[in-house]
C-alpha cells in the first residue's frame, strides 16, 4: 500500500474557475494571469505536444519553455525534446518545420517524451511565482496520450484536473498509479474490436531510468450535462471524484448531444427539449461540490443560489490579452461581437468526435463552405482518429481524413459530410499551424464578451484587449 498525499479542495477552489479551452487558447499565460487574478485558472492540455514542437521550432523567444525544461526532474529526458526540437533564433520560412510522430499503442519515445514534458512545461509556467490554483484540461476522447500528459502535469504540481468530451471513470485510477509508481495504464475504446478496449500502458521508471519524485494527488473534477451521468460516475469510477463541473448545452466547444433521437433545427443545429435540462437539486444531493458552465459569466449569484459553489466560464477569457488566439484573428472576433454581428453555429457534424460542436461564423476561418471546400482533406495530426479493428489489425480513421481512406477502413460517407479537421483548425487559431485555415470556437452567449469591453474600456482596433482581470472583476460586480 502507498500513502496517499492529497490537495485540499477548500484550498485550491474558488467560486470562478477558468474554462480550458481549445488548442492553446487558454495556455499558461491565460492560466497564470487567472490565478493571479484571484480565480482557478485552467491550462488547455490538449495537443500541448505540438504547441511545445512549434515553439521550440520557432526559437522560444522569450525562453520560457527552456526555462522550464531546464526543471524538469528528469534531465536527460528534457534534453532529448530539446535536441528533437529546438532551433536556435528559429527556423527559417523557407525550410519546413518537423512534424511530430502520431499516436499509436506503441508510441514513438520523442512522442512520449515530448507529451510529458509538454504537459509538465505548461503547468511549471502557469504556476511559476505565486501558490494561486492551477488546473489542466482534457478530452477524454483522446484517449491515447492520458497517461503521459497526466503524469507530466502531475510531476508539475496540478492542483486539478477537469475532464469533458466522454465518460472519464478511468481517470483517478491513473492517479493512484502514478503516485504508486506502477505501470500506467489505460483503456482505449478500438471500433469491432472483440474485447472493446486495448489497453495503452507505460512504465514510467524504466522510462527515465529511476524512481518518481513525490507527488500530490490532485483533486478531480469530471465535466457531466445531467445528474444521471454525475450519478453513474459516482457509483463506477475506481477512485475519488472531488467535484462535477456541470456544464449546460449553451458552453463552447464540445457539447453533449441532446437526450433521444438526434433533431435539427431549420438551420441544422441540434435541439435540446426538456430531457436535456438540468436537476440542480439533485446535484445537491449528491454531497459533492459543483461549478456551472454555460452561459454563467453573468450568472454568478444565481449559481451560488442554484447550490454551486461556483462558476466555470471560457468565452469571457477566450478574448483577453492573454488568451493564446492570434492578435488579429481576435480583434476581427471582437469587432464582430462589438457590431453586434457576431453569432455562433453548433455544428452536429463538424467535430471528427461526434459531439455536437460550436463554431463563430466568421470570415477566414474554416466554417466558410468556400474555404472548407479549397483544404485537401488530410489528418495531419491525428488526436481525433478512432482505432478500428478491422481484418484482424488494428487501423486509425478520422471522418475528417480523405474520404476514399475513411471509406477504404471501413467509414460510412455520409460521416464524412461537413466534418473538419478541428486539431488542425483550432492550432491555426494559435498560431501553431501557419498553413491551415483556422476555427474560433466560443459559447452562445457573446454579450458577456461585449459588456466587459465596455466597462474595461479596452481598444477595439487598437493593440490593447481586455485582460484575466477585468474579466473576473466584470464576473464578480454583477
């Protein structure tokens, strides 16, 4: 048996947590600047691999992600991503920069290496000078990396993590075995495959050829849309759920689909009916806490009121200056949302996941049906491929991959239709994907976005954006 040492959650919680959201666009400077601001600020954990890649490829200006490789535990680890990637003064635009390896059950080392050192160099940053929480954010459908970045935020001191997009029973388990130095493990869902799951697994001592450091379990806060998944998660996860992020249908990214049989509103959204509502009283009686998200930047009192014991939000902070989308990008988003022109599309088919998804109708970016068409379909990163099992091998489909090799690997067409390729377009957003067409994923409600540039006073065509802290004090004035 191993002695537990575990995160006091009355310590780490604050009634505003920051929402993770997409590819880098809450990276750890938006995460810090939460923190320091007096909320919980969450760094997005998702395809950080490749963020990292792309910076050290671009010389690390400033040196932070040297700075904080230069922390890490492990040494001789660091200097092996640094040595895969990094290019002094960065590479020149006539040379192209060096993809990462894609994900298997049998990742490539500088894959694996790259992932854990990511995930620890993100969180090092967000933390770096202050003792304020920090969270990191997943996806449970990308299920493949879980063990690395999870074993990377953790040798970075997280004080949280928050999982979406599936059902993530498995998660505290991870913890457990980590903290117990045992061989990581997890299983990842393969399509006809007899025994439904593979599992992935990694031993992390003969990895860095010695024993862990000590380490703090952090807390755990699964994402759920109704009292019945939060029930269930209760009842079968192997380990400790500290908390439920509850989040309605009107947050953005990826939303759980509606409840029954799939139906679409004359502009091909899907509609939510009353099965989808949420009980609150029943998440009370639940006896663990919970934050809402979805529309709650300006609803606060009236989650508190609803028994919360906070708020989650994302839109507000995805349009800070510190949040990670490009300069430009964001302006012409906020200009959109200061005209009053600015409206949302949730997309039941856009996302490769199969989760309804929510997309900024904008010009330049990918939900123009002109510059979707001109993208050759390719699947260049890969954290959204299914594995298959098909003629006795396991295969790797995207929907949003060539639709000849979806439909050679066993794919129905039809699921191909208007889906995008979401890693590639949501790493353009941030700039880690020059030759991509980017996509700005928000929530319905933009009028938070609008009220807090009035009240900051931020220019609007100017070099200057609302920041983390306006945000929360525009949260907590109403």
């Amino acid at each position: 048996m191993f002695k537990q040492v575990l995160k006091d959650i009355k310590e780490i919680t604050r009634p505003i947590i920051q929402g993770g959201m997409g590819v880098g666009v809450s990276g750890w400077k938006l995460a810090k600047a939460v923190a320091l601001a007096g909320g919980v600020g969450t760094v997005s954990g998702t395809a950080v691999a490749n963020l990292l890649a792309d910076s050290l490829q671009k010389g690390d200006k400033d040196g932070s992600f040297r700075k904080a490789l230069a922390s890490f535990p492990f040494p001789k680890v660091a200097q092996e991503v640094l040595e895969a990637y990094f290019i002094e003064g960065g590479i020149s635009k006539e040379k192209k920069k060096k993809e990462i390896p894609l994900w298997s059950f049998n990742p490539a080392r500088i894959l694996i290496a790259l992932t854990i050192c990511a995930n620890y160099s993100f969180v090092w940053l967000a933390k770096e000078g202050h003792k304020n929480p920090i969270f990191v954010n997943y996806l449970e459908k990308i299920q493949m990396p879980h063990i690395y970045s999870i074993l990377g935020a953790m040798l970075a001191d997280v004080d949280g993590v928050v999982m979406g997009a599936g059902i993530p029973a498995f998660i505290p388990m991870v913890f457990d075995d980590i903290l117990a130095g045992n061989t990581l493990w997890y299983p990842v869902r393969v399509t006809n495959h007899p025994g439904k799951y593979v599992h992935i697994k990694f031993n992390a001592i003969e990895f860095f050829e010695g024993p862990m450091p000590e380490m703090i379990r952090p807390i755990f806060f699964p994402i759920v849309s109704s009292n019945v998944l939060a029930e269930k998660l209760l009842k079968m996860c192997p380990g400790k759920i500290d908390g439920f992020i509850v989040e309605t249908d009107t947050a953005g990214g990826h939303n759980a689909p509606p409840r029954g049989q799939l139906q679409l509103d004359i502009e091909g959204q899907p509609i939510y009916g009353e099965r989808d509502k949420i009980n609150f009283a029943k998440f009370i009686n639940l006896g663990v806490p919970f934050w809402l998200a979805g529309s709650f930047a300006k609803g606060l009192q009236k989650a508190l009121g609803l028994g919360a014991s906070g708020i989650q939000a994302g839109t507000i902070f995805a349009f800070t200056e510190e949040s990670g989308i490009e300069f430009e990008l964001k302006q012409k988003a906020m200009a959109l949302i200061f005209q009053n022109q600015a409206s949302v599309f949730t997309s039941p088919k856009a996302s490769p996941t199969g989760f309804p998804f929510k997309i900024l109708r904008m010009k330049g970016t990918l939900i123009e049906k002109e510059l979707y068409n001109s993208r050759n379909r390719a699947c260049s990163l890969g954290y959204l491929r299914e594995p298959i099992w098909l003629n006795e091998k396991i295969l790797f489909r995207c929907s949003a991959e060539p639709v000849a090799d979806y439909i050679h690997k066993g794919g129905c067409e039809a699921d191909t239709i208007d889906c995008m390729c979401v890693c590639a377009g949501l790493c353009a957003t941030v700039g880690a994907r020059n030759n991509e067409i980017p996509l700005v994923t928000t929530g319905d409600d933009l009028s938070c976005v609008l009220e807090c540039m009035m009240l900051s006073k931020c220019g609007l065509f100017g070099d200057i954006n609302y920041t983390a802290k306006d945000a929360i004090q525009y949260i907590e004035s109403l």
